[in-house]
C-alpha cells in the first residue's frame, strides 16, 4: 500500500518516469483539488514517495497553431501565449496552473527546479521582465499578455565551458554549487542582479541573493562566483588557475601593468570565527584602487598590491578600517 492508500508501484511497471511524473499531484491540486474533487494514491517516483492523481483531469494539450476555441474551454481554463527565452508557445492552461508546471508538464522544458514549490527557496527561479520570481507560483494565465519569460537554458552561448555565460562560468568553475538543486535559480538571481548593478558590494549581493537557498550551505562560494562573474562581464581579466576554486582578477584599467607587486602575509589581531568570513572581507579590500589581490584563511591574510599606489603602511590601515586589524 502506499502512503495515501493506494498500491505501490512495483518494478513491473511499464510507464514511463515521464508518464507517471505528468500525474504528480502538486500542492496548488491538493489544496483546490483541481477543480475535480481530487483522490489521492501514493507512488513511488526515483526513489521518493509523492502523491498521484487518481482522477482524470481535463485534457488539455499545448498548441502551436492557435486554434483553440475559447467558447468551447471551461471557466477555469484560459488559452495564453507566453514568450519563453525568445520562443512563443500557445497553450491552454487551468486558471490555477503555474508556469513550472506548463514549463514541464505542457511544454516538456527542464529549464527551473522544483524545490519547496512554495515560493521560499527560489530554486525555480526564471526571469519575467528582467525581475527574478519563483516559477512555481507564478499563475501561467497570467503570463499571456507580452512578458518576457528568461530561463537558465537561454544563457549559454556554445558548448563547452567556454560557451558558458559568465555567470554560468564563473558559478562552476568557483565550485558555487554542491547538489545543484538551487543552482539554476541563483543563476537567474544572479544574472538579475548584475544587469541592474554590474559592480554590487557584499551587502547588495545579499539582498539581491536573499529569496535563494542553498541547503548545502555553499554561500561563500556563491558570492565569490558574483563577484568572479560581476567583473568578467565588467570587462576585467579573469583567471582561472589549475585550482578551479582560486580566481585572480587584474584590474586592467587601475592597476599598472609594469609595476613589480609587493606582496605580504599578516596574521590577524583577532582571529575571524570562521573562514567563510574571509570571503567578503576579501571581497571588500579588492575593491580599493591598487590592491591586486587578497586570500587567507580565519587567522592569516596574504595581501598583493601596487606598490606605485599602495604601501605595506596604508595596506595595514586599509585592513583595520576594513574591521580586521593585523599584527
């Protein structure tokens, strides 16, 4: 039996993985029933017990001809066009059915995760109008009157990690991920964000990045493939060294190429609590003109700078007015 009553499915079963996953039950049908009255049956699906619909819906198929006739379609039904990465798609949809759901269920585009699939994790995050929303509870009856609808799918530009957008880039190769689950909507987050504000400090990361989760905890990752991104697409030189994880980033246009870098270790007055507080207090020292480069861990900081703009004096004050003074 499974856990709402129903059998269990047993290895014999001959649907496929799309079929079954096309009569998941999401939780806008459990709590309205889709309009049907709706029994429920436990399944399992990968591994995971979800919920079925053991009624029949009302068939609805997409349609690229615009031929559906709006008289003959229910209350609850409407017909729209939405304008995903650049691609229009006419299809009829329940007035309560979310663009994730049409996305996958309708159209067949993997492009957003289903996470929480309430609006509280952000993994589902596209784009509408340059605004990042979470797709899973953006009514698809809603979207039919010209928005612009941006996913992760249209970002790419060629294959290989070199077709790779900047922020698709520098997210991989800065390890900003671990089960990828939310990935694809920090992208959209992300990408939001720097069109708006190509050069945003820590505290404009976080707001911006305050509707996604990372239930692996990779934040300091995550804000480190920003800020790798933000000066990529700022023109800046990005370098990804052997170690995939360490970037250095030369300013072309405020650091001399010529000049010889100084470079220092300082051990930190005050320990930091942690190492992911290294990360945007090395982040914010970048940004002072003549400083080349900042790593470390909680209880050392190696610091490279331009000795034409900076010396190992204003470097020391640079860092305890920054908040983390050193020896």
């Amino acid at each position: 039996m499974g856990e709402a009553g129903g059998t269990t499915p047993t290895r014999s079963d001959t649907k496929s993985f799309a079929e079954r996953a096309k009569a998941t039950v999401t939780r806008r049908d459990f709590l309205i029933g889709a309009g049907a009255g709706a029994a429920t049956a436990g399944v399992v699906l990968g591994g995971t017990a979800v919920a079925t619909k053991a009624f029949q819906p009302t068939t609805t198929t997409a349609s690229t001809t615009g031929t559906a006739n709006l008289s003959t379609l229910p209350a609850t039904m409407r017909r729209v066009e939405l304008n995903i990465d650049g691609a229009k798609h006419t299809v009829v949809v329940d007035t309560r059915e979310s663009l994730w759901e049409t996305m996958n269920f309708q159209l067949g585009l993997s492009n957003a995760n289903l996470g929480c699939d309430r609006a509280q994790c952000g993994a589902c995050a596209v784009l509408v109008d340059g605004r990042s929303m979470n797709s899973c509870t953006i009514l698809s009856a809603r979207l039919g009157r010209g928005q612009q609808i941006k996913t992760v799918a249209s970002l790419a530009t060629g294959p290989g990690v070199a077709g790779l957008h900047p922020i698709q880039r520098a997210y991989w190769l800065e390890g900003g991920f671990q089960c990828g689950i939310c990935t694809r909507g920090f992208i959209m987050s992300t990408f939001a964000l720097l069109t708006a504000n190509p050069k945003p400090d820590t505290a404009q990361i976080s707001e911006a990045l305050s509707g996604n989760i990372c239930r692996c905890g990779e934040y300091a990752k995550i804000f480190k493939a920003v800020n790798t991104a933000a000066a990529e697409m700022r023109g800046e030189k990005v370098t990804y060294r052997a170690t995939p994880v360490v970037v250095e980033v030369q300013k072309v246009a405020t650091t001399s190429p010529t000049a010889a870098a100084a470079s220092k270790d300082f051990e930190f007055a005050t320990p930091l609590d942690t190492i992911e507080q290294l990360e945007p207090f090395a982040t914010a020292v970048k940004k002072t003109d003549g400083i080349i480069d900042v790593s470390g861990s909680e209880r050392q900081i190696t610091v490279k700078w331009d000795p034409a703009k900076l010396d190992e004096a204003k470097v020391r004050a640079l860092l305890a007015a920054a908040g983390h003074g050193v020896k």
